[in-house]
C-alpha cells in the first residue's frame, strides 16, 4: 500500500469516476484503474461498486476512504513539519468556506498577508453551506474551515462577532418597526438562505416553538435578497453578510431579544495540524476585522 494509491483512491471517490480522476492528476485512465485494483487486492476487499455509468463506494470502501484521509492528512502535516524546518516552502493548506461573511469579509483579509508571508504554500479552497464544511471537516477533505460557533465536534477558535437581523420589503408594514420579534416573521411567507446561517435560524424558530412559513430555500444570498425586494418574503441572516451598499428594496430589522452569531475557524484535531494550518490560525487570531 502506498501514498500514491490512497491519494488516488481518494480523488476518485471525491470525483466518483477514473476519466474525472486521471484528468485532475494528468494520468491515464488505466494506470487509475491500476492503482485502485491493486489496492483492493492487497485489502482483499472491494472499495468501489463499478457500474456502467458511474462508481459509487461500496460499504467497506466508504469507512476505509475516512481512513485513508485520516493517513494522507498525517502525511502532509509530516511533510510540512519537515518544510517548516526548512522555512514552509512548500506544502498544501485546504480551506471550506461559507456564504459572505467568511468568504468574502474574513478570508480576503486572510489569505493576503499569509501568502506573502508563505508563498510556497498551496491554498486550496473549497465553497459550501456551513453544514457542507462541518462535513468536509469531518470527513478530513479539508485542513481547516470556517464554522458558525459553537460547534463542539472540533477544535476551535473565534474570530467575529455580528448580529442576526430581518430583512423585510421596504413597503411591508414591518418596516416601520424599531425592532422585531421571531413571532412577528411567521405569517408572511420566510425564505431560508443555505449560504451559512440556516441551522442557526432554524435553530431559533425551534427553540422559541414558532414554525415560519417556509416557501422558498436558496443557495445563494444574492437571490434571497433579491426574493425579499420584490416583496415575495421575509427572512433572517446575519448582519455582517449583507453588502455594503444599502438597497432600497428592503430594510433590516434588528431582532428583539438581540440574535448574536460568532464565527471562527475548526480544525479536527489542532494537535495533529500541519504547520500551514496552524500559521493561519495564528495569522487569523492576530487581524482586526471590525
């Protein structure tokens, strides 16, 4: 068994084909296919259920594949262990990110001073709702993510603080309000944003026992601003994730009682970090984002 083959495995699983794998390492097809049969051989096991359109993990190849991540994780931190000896010149740093807040206010500002400070290192970042990344951390595709805080899965530390508000039609008779309550968003139709506050919204609404009335769900913050312009809904969303420039077509609203989010970075295990990981933590911890 080597690195090599684990690496392959890997990215087969994560592209579900040979063709999709081969093309991302600049290999043939048959030397994919190769390396993945070779690897069952040695496992005595299969790892992937082949069918004619596409490949899916199989029972046994699904737990070894958190396995395998597991051991190419550890192998990147020992390269970069050995790197960091020789200054961090080389190695890879995988980010998940989510929605505006992080990816657009917290990683820019990041991302800038740690590439100059390490420019051999490969960032790789990968964008997805805020339980994707949970997940992607979990399953070891990443090295460290941004995460709406608390989560006690992982290692932790907090980087902003802002507050969740509602967005209302400029022309609903909400808007003339100081403040709203969540009851006071349940009978108009509520769209609910995956972008990377919709466990912590649904989070409030249960634990206040209020139902909103769900009509839309979008991915992307820009299309739930633009539903809630046009007067089709209200929602909730985190202050610091709105754009700068205001928009005429709605209003926030600030909560009452007042809704704080933090968001800071996760890692599975600081312990087992590598060193590109643990210098953007420490960069992250030492930056103003107000």
């Amino acid at each position: 068994m080597t690195l090599t083959q684990l690496e392959i495995f890997a990215l087969v699983a994560e592209l579900r084909g040979f063709t999709n794998a081969a093309n991302r390492l600049g290999i043939t097809q048959s030397a994919v296919s190769h390396a993945i049969k070779s690897l069952e051989q040695e496992l005595g096991v299969e790892l992937l259920n082949r069918h004619p359109s596409q490949i899916e993990l199989s029972d046994i190849g699904q737990q070894l594949l958190m396995r395998a991540r597991a051991m190419l994780g550890l192998a990147n931190t020992l390269r970069q262990e050995a790197a960091d000896a020789r200054g961090m010149k080389r190695g890879t740093l995988r980010i998940g990110s989510f929605g505006p807040t992080s990816s657009i206010t917290l990683l820019p500002q990041i991302l800038q001073p740690f590439r100059e400070a390490h420019p051999g290192i490969e960032v790789h970042i990968d964008e997805g709702p805020d339980r994707q990344v949970v997940q992607w951390l979990e399953e070891r595709r990443i090295d460290i993510g941004f995460v709406v805080l608390p989560e006690e899965r992982f290692d932790t530390v907090a980087l902003l603080e802002d507050q969740m508000v509602a967005l209302v039609p400029a022309k609903h008779p909400l808007a003339t309000r100081d403040s709203l309550s969540l009851s006071d968003l349940c009978q108009d139709p509520f769209i609910l944003t995956e972008a990377g506050s919709s466990e912590l919204v649904s989070r409030l609404f249960s634990a206040a026992r209020l139902t909103p009335n769900i009509r839309y769900r979008c991915s992307q913050l820009l299309s739930t601003l633009d539903t809630v312009g046009r007067g089709d809904a209200l929602t909730v969303v985190a202050e610091r994730s709105l754009p700068n420039h205001p928009d005429s077509r709605f209003v926030k609203k600030p909560l009452s009682p007042a809704v704080k989010r933090r968001i800071g970075l996760a890692v599975l295990d600081r312990r087992q970090s590598s060193p590109a990981t643990l210098a953007f933590i420490q960069l992250a911890q030492s930056l103003n984002y107000a």
